[in-house]
C-alpha cells in the first residue's frame, strides 16, 4: 500500500490506505496537515493581512521547537520556510513565537545609541533592521515612536522584548489543499522496520507518506 496522504486533493489524493490499514485491525495515527502555512484570527488579519508578500528572517518556535528561516507574511496569515517547518509541531490552540531580529541585540543597539545622542527615532533604527512596511505598521501597533535619546530603559526593554519575542495564536491552517505533507498515517509501531511488512498482517506492507513518519 503506498497510497499517499491527504495532502494537496486536486491531484488525487485520499484516505484509501489508512481505510486498508483500518480493514485490517492496524493503528492509525489521527492524520493532520503538515508543512502547511498558518492563519491569522480576525483581529490578526485586520491588523497584518495588508502585508503580503513582505519576508523577513526570523526564528520561529512552537512547542519548544525552533526553526531559523525566513517567514512571509500572506493573505491569510504567514508561510515561508520557518512557518510551515514549525506547522508540524504547533498545535492548534497554542502560540507560535517569532524572533523578528535573530542575532541581533536590539536593546543594546538602542542603548548605544541613545548614549551617543543620536537624534533618530526607534522607528527609524528599527527600520535599518527589517522591512520598512512592517516597522512602519509595529509602530502603528504596538509602541510610540520616540527620539531614541528620550527613550526611557523600560521603554527599549518592551520594544526589544516585544520584537524578539512577538507571539501570535494562529487560528489555524491552510489544510491539506495547501500541506506539503501529511502528519499522522499508519502507525510505526504495527509495521517492521526492516521490511515495512505489518507484523500482525503477514503480506501487507504499508509504505511511503501513508505511513506516520
């Protein structure tokens, strides 16, 4: 049986084979999307939807899972790389944690430069280091633009914290008409990892994305 999975149905996909592995008293995996970009809620799309197509380097984290990649901001909500990586480990329900600066120390950026008297703005430093669109609408968002020279330590502290760590609760997937993968399938544990063969069905051997790896 290698039969595939759920994802991507326009091109035929189906739950044949884990209809055959149920037949047969095998275990099978509850099936989800996988490698799948994440949606935004309604007050998420209201803010960020209008950002499409803007990507920037992050690191993204679910479930103490971390991937360092670019993310995309979409129509829906975001994808990229690191997104539908992390896709795999999030679950619904939960947050997902981007790092907008990887590598980068922002606090320390803004403290130095507020120590050398610089006259720009936190927007404008901020700007140096990711998208202008998407700084612009942080700053809309989330904090005041102020000369970086009046800003107080508490005030660079949350806007470092805040970049570094902005955490976000998809409301859920594009499903399987956009999952590269499906999570989920036969269970491992009925199949030989030698042959693939069902220990319990001798004859019948499960192969491919059909099976939970």
């Amino acid at each position: 049986v290698a039969t595939g999975g759920l994802s991507i149905p326009k091109i035929g996909a189906t739950g044949l084979g884990y209809e055959i592995a149920t037949q047969f008293g095998l275990e099978v995996i509850p099936t989800r999307p996988a490698l799948v970009p994440l949606t935004f809620s309604e007050e998420d799309r209201r803010r960020w939807s209008d950002l499409a197509g803007v990507s920037m380097d992050t690191v993204v984290s679910a479930n103490g899972t971390r991937f360092p990649e670019k993310s995309l901001f979409t129509h829906r909500g975001l994808s990229g790389p690191a997104i539908l990586q992390v896709s795999s480990y999030w679950t619904p329900g939960h947050e997902i944690a981007l790092d907008l600066l990887p590598g980068l120390d922002l606090e320390a950026i803004l403290l130095e430069r507020r120590a050398a008297g610089d006259s720009a703005t936190t927007r404008s430093i901020v700007a140096e280091h990711l998208p202008k669109r998407l700084a612009d609408r942080w700053f809309e968002l989330q904090a005041e633009p102020m000369p970086v020279s009046r800003a107080a330590n508490a005030e660079i502290a949350a806007l470092s914290r805040g970049l570094h760590c902005w955490t976000l609760h998809p409301a859920g997937t594009e499903g399987f008409a956009k999952a590269e993968v499906t999570a989920g399938g036969v269970s491992t544990a009925e199949l030989s990892s030698k042959t693939m063969e069902a220990r319990r069905v001798p004859g019948l051997i499960f192969i491919g994305e059909v099976v939970d790896v």
